[in-house]
C-alpha cells in the first residue's frame, strides 16, 4: 500500500472501536484533526492520558504525510524524419 496514508474512522470521530480490548485496560479518548493542504496531510492526535497519580493530561501527537506524485513519463522519441511536437 505504498503511497498511501490511512486512518481508522473511528480514530477521527474519536468513536470506540469495535476491536478487542483487554478488559483491564480502559480505552484511551482520543480524537484527530486533519489539516489538507493540497498534496500535504497533517494530522493532529489528541488523547486524554492519566499518569500513575491519577492526573489527567491531554496529548497531542502531530503526523505529517506528503503524498508523492509518481514522474511524469518521458516523451516517446521522434520517428526519423518526423520533427518532434512544439512545447
């Protein structure tokens, strides 16, 4: 799947997965936001994480993908005697 960026929509909508899930482990809230810009993807992971105390803090993990345009095919060479187009 080379030359391209998938994300699960439920990872977007902040929606649960519908995958298992060990039951001693609460599943993370999370959302994303996704910023396109012509040929540019960033997306933006936001996820509400508590630490060992208990306290709450929000992360933001930032992931940026370009796509890459495949190279424009090179002109077939002239036949002999036949001038090449004008560009």
């Amino acid at each position: 799947m080379e030359g391209r960026f998938f994300i699960n929509p439920g990872s977007a909508t902040g929606a649960m997965t519908s995958g298992y899930t060990p039951e001693t482990e609460e599943p993370t809230p999370s959302f994303c936001l996704m910023d396109i810009q012509g040929d540019v993807l960033v997306l933006y992971v936001y996820q509400l994480k508590t630490d060992a105390n208990g306290v709450e803090n929000v992360s933001v993990e930032k992931v940026s993908y370009r796509k890459n345009h495949a190279p424009a095919p090179a002109p077939a060479p002239a036949a002999a005697g036949v001038p090449a187009p004008a560009s």
